[in-house]
C-alpha cells in the first residue's frame, strides 16, 4: 500500500517564512492527487518534503506504513518528475532512461526489460536510439516520464510536468498522463497552478493558498460546494462572479438584494441564513449558471430568479459566448448559448440558476452553508 499521509507539516525558512502551515493531507493508495493553488502557496515545498528535497520543519511525512522524515530521497522509493526534466543530451533515449536504474545495479536484462516495456507504454519505441535533441518538447517530457516509470516506484511526484510544452500538446500529454495512470495504478501527486489541469486530471484535489490547505475533495465537488470565496474563485473559469449584497428577510422568505437586482437567496438551511438577516452577505454565481431568458433552458424564468442587465461587451467562443454584463453597479460575466442574439449596448434579460448560488460571509469569506 502506497498512500502517502502528511500529519502537521510546517515548513519555515530562517523562522520567518512560513511555506507550508499545519498541513493535513492523506493521500490514498493509487490514487491521483492534484496540489493546485496560485504562485507562492506552497505546493513545490510540499513536494520536496515528500520527496526528502526539502527538511520537514514540523510534522511527518508517511510513505506506505513508514515515516520517512530521515530516509534519504533514494530510498523512499519515490520518482520525479519535474518541470525542468533535464535530459542527458549526448545519451540516446534508451539510456537516459536505463541510467538510474544502472546507478542501482540493477541487472542488465531486468533494465532492458523495464525500459522496453516503459517505451512501450508511452510510444517510444521506434525513438529509443535518437538523442534527446532529435526529439520534440513532448517526446522529451514523454522520455522524462519513462525514466520515472522504469524505476518502479511506489509513489510518483510531478511538479508542473507539462509547463515547457505549448498548449496543444499539453492537452494532449494530459490525457496522456491520465492514461497511464489508470493503467499503471501508481499513487500520483502532481502539482499545478493551473485549475484546468487540476479539475480534469485529479481523483482528488488540494487547494493551497498561503501555504494553507483550504479545501481537498473532488473536483465536482470542490467547484460545486466550494469552502470559501478563495477557492470559489480560483477554480472554474471564467471566475465565479461575486457580488455585495444584503440579506433580507420577507414574506415569502429569503432575499438576497443587491440594490440594483434582488433575487431569491439560494437554498441554504432557513437557520444559517437567520443569523444573516439584514447583514451584509456576498451572493455567489458562476458565469455558466446564468441563462439568457429568451432561450429554452435548464431553469424556467420568474420574477425571483430573472434580472435585467446591460451588455457591456460580448466574446463569441463558437459554442458558447461570453457576456460581460452589468446591472447597476455590478457586472457579470456569463457564458451563453451561441443561439443568443442579444448584443452589446442592449439590454439583456438573464435567468439565474439560484439553485446553484452560493452566499459567503464578506468579513471571513467563508461560504454560509
Ligand atoms: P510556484 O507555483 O510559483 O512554484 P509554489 O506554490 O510552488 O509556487 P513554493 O515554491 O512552495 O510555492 O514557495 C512557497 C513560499 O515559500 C513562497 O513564499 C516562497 O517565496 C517561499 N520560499 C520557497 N523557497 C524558499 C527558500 N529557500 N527560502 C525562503 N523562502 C522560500
């Protein structure tokens, strides 16, 4: 078993930097585990400590059953594979990926056996006798790759592994990666700042911030019941509009008026949002929840979910085109349905999905739920 379990980890530097505060992270046996958060937030430091990079300040780091704060990186049985994944470059592929595993002396017909299967998975077999500059960014990272998985390892760290490659081929080495894992079953922690990334490739996904976890779960759920109005913001995109808001109570029940707009408040328990009544609050939807009324679509319009707003400006993406609206003194970014013939300068009728609202509380911007 494999899982890699982190119990109050700290990292400080010279006592004043504090890169990683107090995380709690458990990563499962063959499991596919995504560090996402924006530059800084100590996803590399975490990394490092796991693979024995980097000295743990508190805490400890575990590796199957084993504590592994004083073994040596060679023997956590952990590969790398990192951003900067320096190939050898007067080595042919074959032996650039045979070499850690010579380093080991590990016999001669175990390492061809191990490359040419490892070849085999990623297809590149027919490049093993080219040297690295005979190949493209995404063979080289492909090479990269195989000399991880020739080593067998029971844990593999990826910090950043497709940065160096243009945006086609990165989709590509995505799916790629994915692939792979499912095939080989290796338990995986693989570090991004970008949130495409960490929704479509991980089982689960940390979100780090000011070297805080803040939430891990899935991504569905993280982009469905987000913590905060960090993590609320930081994963899909466009970005979740927020707007300022005060929570009313009436008749018919909650309200969430935004002085130009007011609409239904969105289903939370009728007690959590008593303790908000009158208050300020921050009103949460994301960009694909919200609907032009003149379309058939998934909500049926009424008078609590509909607003009228002012096409600021318009983005056609083909499928989808990107709004940014404003009502009053707020604006909104929303993603409709090519089919909309509203256009910029005009007013538009948009529908809400409140279902899929959220509401946040604007002093410690963590969501009322
Ligand atoms: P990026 O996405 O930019 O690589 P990251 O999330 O991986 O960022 P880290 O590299 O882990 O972030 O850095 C976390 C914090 O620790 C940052 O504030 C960084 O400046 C600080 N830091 C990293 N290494 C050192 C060091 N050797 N000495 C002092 N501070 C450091």
């Amino acid at each position: 078993m494999a899982q890699v379990t982190l119990k109050n980890v700290f990292k400080r530097y010279d006592n004043k930097v504090t890169a990683v505060n107090d995380l709690n992270l458990d990563i499962r046996d063959k499991e596919f585990m995504v560090l996402v958060g924006p530059s800084g937030c100590g996803k590399t430091t975490t990394m490092r400590m796991i693979a024995g990079l980097e000295e743990i300040s508190d805490g400890t780091v575990q590796i199957g059953d084993r504590v592994v704060n004083d073994v040596s990186p060679k023997d956590r049985d952990i590969a790398m594979v990192f951003q900067n994944y320096a190939l050898y470059p007067h080595m042919t592929v074959y032996e650039n990926m045979a070499f850690g595993l010579k380093l080991r002396k590990v016999p001669k017909a175990d390492i061809t056996r191990r490359v040419n299967e490892a070849a085999s998975q990623l297809g590149l077999e027919s490049l093993l006798q080219r040297t690295p500059k005979q190949l493209s960014g995404g063979q080289r990272q492909r090479v990269a790759l195989g000399r991880a998985i020739v080593r067998e390892p029971q844990v593999f760290l990826m910090d950043e592994p497709l940065s160096n490659l243009d945006a086609k081929l990165r989709v590509q080495t995505r799916a790629e990666l994915i692939k792979l894992h499912r095939r080989l079953g290796i338990t995986t922690i693989y570090v991004t700042h970008d949130q495409v990334e960490a929704m479509t490739m991980g089982d689960r996904m940390a979100v780090m911030k000011d070297g805080l976890l803040n939430q891990c779960d899935t991504p569905m759920n993280i982009y469905t019941n987000p913590v905060n109005m960090f993590v609320a913001g930081f994963i899909g995109t466009p970005s979740m509009n927020f707007v300022k808001a005060t929570l009313v109570k009436g008749a018919n029940g909650y309200t969430v008026d935004a002085g130009s707009f007011k609409v239904a408040a969105p289903p939370i328990d009728d007690s959590l949002l008593a303790q908000y009544a009158g208050k300020p609050v921050i009103f949460g939807i994301r960009p694909a929840d919200i609907f032009d009324k003149s379309l058939k679509n998934p909500v049926e319009a009424t008078e609590a979910n509909t607003i009228r707003t002012l096409v600021d400006v318009s983005e056609p993406m083909g499928d989808i085109v990107t709004f940014y609206l404003t009502a009053g003194p707020h604006q909104l970014v929303a993603t409709i349905d090519s089919e909309t013939k509203a256009k910029d300068g005009e007013a538009l009728d948009v529908v809400l999905d409140l279902a899929k609202s959220h509401l946040f509380d604007p002093e410690t911007e963590q969501a009322i739920r």
